[in-house]
C-alpha cells in the first residue's frame, strides 16, 4: 500500500471508513497499467496488419472488433484491434472521423534482426510502396540499419545489432 493510501486509512475515523479505504488503495495497487503503440488508419488498418502479418511470422492479432452497419465507421473496417510483435502491444484503429495529419517519422517502430537476411526481407517488403528514409547501410551504431516509412506512412526503423 503507498504511503498516501496509509496515511488515509490512519486518519479514517471509524472501522467502515478504513475497510473502504483499504479496498480503494488495493484497488490502485493491483491495475496493471500497460504501454501500446496506438496505429490510427483511414481504413486501411486490416491491409496493414496483413502486411505486418507477412513480414514478421511473431506478429500475433489478439482481438479485432469492426464497425457494424449503423456504427460511426464504415462497416466491416477496424474500430479496434489488439496485436503483438515481439511481446510489444499495438493497437489498431480504422478513424471514421477524418484529419488533416498522419503519421509521421519521428515516432517509428523499431525492430531488431537476428540474421541480415531477415532484416534485407523485412526492409524490401515494408519499403515497398512507401518511403526510404535511410538505406540499408553500416552507419557505425549497428552492424546494418535502415529506416523506411511503408506505404501507409507507419515508420520502421529496422537494424541489425
């Protein structure tokens, strides 16, 4: 229990006052908050996790929910979709609400590679229709790197330690 949690129960006047505290304070104490990477699409979110799907055999949809007819989005598009690559949580949405912005390189994904045939694999196939942002090379922090934004605008950094 915090201290804050602690020093509320104390300065509870009465035995009720205390138990309701010591449930609100366990309460807080057991939430397990997690960090997700939240990939917002104009549609195309199912056609990306495809793509990502193909590319990285780790990557893992955990539940998708769609628009149905009568919903704020277009139905049968991604109103919400919990994935995993490599234990890292990513969200996936389908906005029917449309926006002057999209993504943008100065948040990417960044994925280490365990052999250079595999990151060559995963640079041609996300890079294709996209965007190459720093070629395949040696640039001194790594033995290989690239970066590329693939052709929904999502950035890969991709790197061979």
């Amino acid at each position: 229990m915090s201290r804050r949690a602690a020093a509320t129960v104390i300065a509870a006047k009465n035995r009720s006052d205390r138990i309701r505290v010591n449930i609100r304070a366990l309460k807080r104490t057991t939430v397990n908050p997690q960090v997700a990477t939240h990939l917002m699409f104009s549609g195309n979110a199912s056609a990306a996790m495809e793509l990502y799907g193909s590319v990285f055999p780790e990557f893992r949809i955990e539940r998708i929910e769609r628009y149905r007819a009568g919903d704020p989005g277009p139905e049968g598009t991604v109103k919400r979709a919990d994935a995993a690559l490599h234990g890292h949580a990513l969200i996936f949405i389908d906005s029917p609400v449309k926006h002057a912005f999209s993504f943008t390189p100065a948040v990417s994904l960044f994925v280490d590679f365990k052999t250079r045939d595999e990151l060559e694999s995963a640079f041609s196939t996300l890079s294709s229709g996209g965007q190459v942002l720093m070629p395949l090379d040696n640039y001194g922090f790594s033995t290989r790197f690239g970066w590329c934004a693939d052709r929904f605008g999502v950035s890969w950094q991709l790197n061979l330690p």
